[in-house]
C-alpha cells in the first residue's frame, strides 16, 4: 500500500492550537477558540482517490508497506475486552473506553501491516448523541430506576473503529426441485369429497451474477458486534475522506483485531449468503427444495477504512453494558439491564386483564 507523507498541522491563526474536525460545523476548528479554518489538502490528499486493493495480492503478501497514523499516538491494550485503543499521548487512559475496565496496561506502538488510507468524517455532534442517550434510557420501560437516574452521557467516548471494506463480482450456478401445487378431489369419510392440495416436483437451474460493493466486515473486538449490525450501514460508497490527521484528533481510534485474511474469510461467508437468497428467489414454482449453489468471485478487492461511532459504556451490577450511536447517520443501538420486579407486575398485570376479559364473557 503507498506510503503517505508525514503530519501536517493546521494551527488556529488566532490562538496556536491545532484544529480538529467539527461536525456540528462540518469543518475544521480550533477546540481552544472555535476559529474555523480553511481546510486544504496535503500532498497526499491531492487528487486523491479511494483505491481499492486486490485481496489476493495483500493476502500472499505480509510484507505490505505501512505508513501509520501520520501523528504521534499512545496505545494500551484493555486486558478484559482484548481492544488496542489508540489516542493523543497528552490523554491519559483511565478507563477501557469500550467496556469501562480498569486493567489497561501499554502496548508497543507497532506500526500495522495495514493501516487505513480513508475514513467516514463523523457529522452528528456529541450534544445531539447525549440528547438522544437521554430520551433511549428514559424510554426504557423494563430498565430499572437507578439506570434511569445514571448520568450515562458522562461515558460518551468518540471512537473510530476499523472496518474492512470488500467489493467481488459473484457468479453462481444453482439447481433445485421447483414445487408447483395443485389440487385434486378425495373423499372424506362421511360420504362427501374435500379438495387436497399436493405438489409436482421438477428439475429446474439456472445463473445468477451479482456485484458486491463496500461488503463491510468491522475490525473491531471493543464494540459488540450485534450493536454494529443494528446501526449499520455506514455510507462508504461516495463519503468516504482520504485520511486526515485532523479528522481524528481527539478521538480515540481502535486498532483492528480482526486481520485482513479472517475479514475476508467472513466477507466469503456473508456474499455466500447472499448469493444462496438470490438464488432461491430464482427458484420458479410455489414451493423448493434441495438448491445447491456453486459460486465464483473474481476482482476481490478491499480497502481498510475508518468509521466514527459515538460510545457510551457503563456498568451495572456486575455486568458491562454498551450503547452505540452512528456517527454518520445517527442510527442508534444499546443494552441495558432488565428489573426483574417491573417484569413480574407487567406480567401479572396482563394475566389480571386476561382474568377479567374471560369473567366478563363468561358473565
């Protein structure tokens, strides 16, 4: 992968600080004074495109060239959840941002065999998030009072999780028994007939193609994956950025955990997948059985990207619960826990309506 040209700065005129990315502007900013700042790109940015690599190249080869992240950062390593979290060396880590856990310990700052040459520019504002986190844990009808009570927004981390990013053209042969119903008279013991519906059975096959662009497969092991499902997709097709120090300053950045090889082992999987339900819905007739498919890819590419998510982790009692919120789309997804007692009088309250419905009709 090409190497790209080490940090550029982007002093505040006004006050000296470096600017990072704000989204409520949708712009570079001074965090010290608010100044904007024109925003112009480096060398590396200039008629820059968001390539694709070939897989099987980067896969037969572990020697592929790194350029790191552009600026000085510090890693630890969460020794609970297992994520490598990347930051500003001047912030120091309390906390796992991911699942709240005290045992971070340092890692050696490494420099990835792959390291992401674009990214997602996150667009919803932390004070957007905290409302929505507000209104989510207050909609939470089974959660108990403390949860209710808790200052979550107090664990909001801005994160950038790695995601792999993969596009294939897929060709499948399929075969199958098409079912086509149909219906005949017999009796039915009493002297009368009733229709019976049965089906014919017949030899069918057939060709499917599809092109798979942008197949995400997330890097990550902080963020539950389940969370990522639900507030995904993530726009990569014509918003990704080529990589900008800038965009993530300030922000913690996870390093993937998930390697190229395993991302593209489940990219396989999920096209796969796919390519199985396209084929039964080609499939003619009312009803199936027996579909095999046989598939080939071809031009597999993929690109290693970054995207922004807002985080918010807590615990309660012994358990460690996530709420995740897109930070391109606002898409939202979280965890809580459940009270048991709420439960038992929802319950029992159903079961009293129910008691009282079958008194009335039997009255």
């Amino acid at each position: 992968m090409a190497e790209v040209s080490a940090l550029r700065k982007h002093p505040c005129p006004e006050c000296g600080g470096d600017a990072e990315w704000n989204p409520s502007k949708q712009a570079l900013a001074c965090p010290y004074c608010g100044t904007v700042l024109p925003w112009t790109p480096g060398q590396d940015q200039i008629g820059a495109a968001i390539r694709e690599h070939p897989l099987e190249e980067a896969l037969a080869s572990v020697s592929a060239e790194a350029r790191g992240l552009k600026e000085e950062k510090k890693s630890v390593k969460c020794e609970s959840c297992q994520a490598i979290s990347i930051f500003d060396p001047t912030r120091a880590a309390q906390r796992c941002d991911f699942c709240g856990s005290p045992a971070i310990v340092p890692v050696a700052d490494m420099q990835d065999v792959i390291t992401p040459e674009s990214l997602l520019p996150v667009v919803i504002p932390a004070t957007q998030v905290r409302d929505k986190l507000r209104q989510w844990y207050g909609s939470r009808w089974f959660a108990p009072n403390k949860l209710k009570k808790a200052a979550l927004t107090d664990t909001l981390h801005g994160i950038y999780l790695p995601y792999w990013t993969f596009d294939a053209h897929a060709s499948s042969s399929w075969s199958a028994e098409a079912g086509y119903y149909y219906y005949v008279s017999v009796s039915d013991g009493k002297g009368g007939t009733r229709r019976e519906r049965r089906t014919r059975w017949e030899h069918c096959s057939g060709h499917q193609a599809n092109f798979f662009d942008d197949d995400l497969v997330p890097g990550t092991v902080g963020v539950h994956l389940k969370l990522l499902r639900k507030v995904e997709p993530f726009p990569t097709t014509d918003q990704l950025k080529p990589y900008e120090p800038a965009f993530v300053r300030g922000w913690t950045v996870e390093r993937y955990q998930i390697d190229l090889r395993k991302a593209s082992e489940t990219n396989r999987s999920q096209m796969d997948a796919t390519m199985y339900r396209i084929c039964e819905r080609a499939v003619p007739g009312d009803t199936q059985r027996g579909l095999r498919v046989s598939t080939n890819y071809s031009s597999r590419t993929f690109k290693h990207i970054l995207v922004p998510v807002w985080l918010a982790t807590y615990t309660y009692g012994s358990k460690s619960f996530q709420v995740v919120v897109n930070g391109f789309t606002g898409n939202m997804a979280g965890e809580h826990p459940l009270s048991w007692v709420k439960i038992f009088f929802a319950v029992l309250a159903v079961i009293t309506v129910i008691a009282v419905i079958f008194a009335l009709s039997r009255g």
